[in-house]
C-alpha cells in the first residue's frame, strides 16, 4: 500500500506570492493533517479535514488555507508569502482521525522557501 | 529537504549502549502521548505510543515510560544502533482533540 504522497517535494517562490501544495493520503484514510515544521517552532498543527470539512483549525494567520476533495486528496495554500513561512509542511493521514485508537502516518514534506 | 530544528539538544551515544530520550509534556488534559522518530529527508515515523492509564509500555527494543505526576516522558532505546541516529519527538493529544502538540525534539548520534 503506497504512502502518503506530497507534492512537490521543494519549492522555491518569492514573498507576496502565494504556493498551493499537494496531499494524497493513504488509501482509505479519510483524515487528513497538515503541520508546519520550522527550526524554531518545531512541528506545529495547522489543520485538520474529514469528509471534505475541516474539523479542526490550529494558531496561524488566514492566509493559511486548505480543503479536502472528495477522494481524500487535500491541498493547502499560503498566499501573501512571508520569509518566515520558509518551512517544511507535513501531511499526515490516518481512518478516520480524532481518535487515539489509529496510527497517524506522515508523508516526506514539501521543503518551502519563500526569497 | 530536512527543517529539523539546528538548535535541538544532541545525545550522542556509543553503538550497543542504551539511550533515554526525555521529554515534558504541557497540558494535564492530554490522555495519550507518542514518540515519532524522523530522519533526514523523511517525515516523522511513529515508535510507541502509551495512554494515560499505563505507565510504561515496551516495543522492541524500545520502551516508553509516562510519568503522569510531572508529566514527563522518556524513550528508551536498548543495543542503540547506528540506524537508530535521527531526531526523536514526542507528542501529546487526547481524544477528539484531532491535532498532535509535539515536544521540541532530541537529536540522536550513534557513534559506531
């Protein structure tokens, strides 16, 4: 069974543009996270979606945004790009999400600079 | 592709030498806690996790203890192996939270 995918793997955009970023969950996961992983911050929640509707929404400005489509498949978008959006995003998938009794699985990242 | 944090504190270990990771946790209301290892270029890859009602929970070769009093976790990995260099995360959630808060993380060395 295939991981979960990211795409792309880098990405290099300049401040004030905006960046779209791609998840494929595990298949049958229909919980889909996304963190944001700075050497400063460490690995902080941005959000949460099932079902195409986000459950749950972590401490980050607006321009942070993401949907879910029908197969699962999310997406997350920053616009307005700042330097210190510069980091490494993770997916992560899981059943159902928002129990403790499933494994949350990780995908590889998209490696963000913002020039 | 890796955004680890460059200032995370290091153990550095001997090959075949045990090591204890620890980590503090912040909310009394988290009833389930997590350690995931990452490695360079990957995504965080989970261990062992261990609920609120336990207080030590074994895997292979790992072994996870909770002390809920202090809230504080520690990992500990027996016969470290240099596949075992990576940086180690613990995290904390509970039921329904649907978001991990995850520590700052420790670098792990294994000297061969």
């Amino acid at each position: 069974k295939a991981g979960v995918t990211q795409t792309p793997r880098y990405l290099i955009k300049t401040r004030g543009q905006q960046v779209t970023l791609s998840c494929s969950p595990i298949s049958g996961h229909r919980s889909v996270s996304w963190y944001q992983q700075t050497p400063g911050q460490g690995l902080q929640f941005l959000f949460e979606y099932f079902s195409e509707t986000q459950r749950n929404k972590g401490n980050f400005p607006g321009r942070f945004s993401g949907r879910q489509f029908s197969n699962s498949r999310s997406e997350m978008n920053v616009s307005t790009l700042e330097l210190g959006d510069s980091a490494l995003y993770l997916c992560a998938s899981s059943l159902v999400g928002g129990t403790t009794n499933e494994k949350l699985f990780f995908g590889s990242g998209t490696q963000l600079s913002v020039l | 592709g890796e955004s680890v944090g460059l200032h995370l504190p290091t153990l550095s270990v001997q090959e075949g030498d045990n090591s204890i990771i620890n980590c503090a946790y912040s909310n009394s209301a988290s009833d389930y806690f997590i350690w995931y290892k990452q490695e360079s270029g990957k995504g965080p890859q989970f261990i062992i996790d261990i609920r609120s009602n336990m207080d030590k929970r074994q895997g292979q070769r790992v072994t996870v203890l909770l002390n809920k009093t202090v809230k504080h976790l520690s990992l500990q990995i027996a016969a470290t192996q240099p596949g075992d260099s990576a940086v180690y995360f613990c995290a904390e959630t509970a039921e329904g939270r649907r978001a991990l808060t995850f520590g700052s993380g420790t670098r792990l060395q294994v000297q061969p």
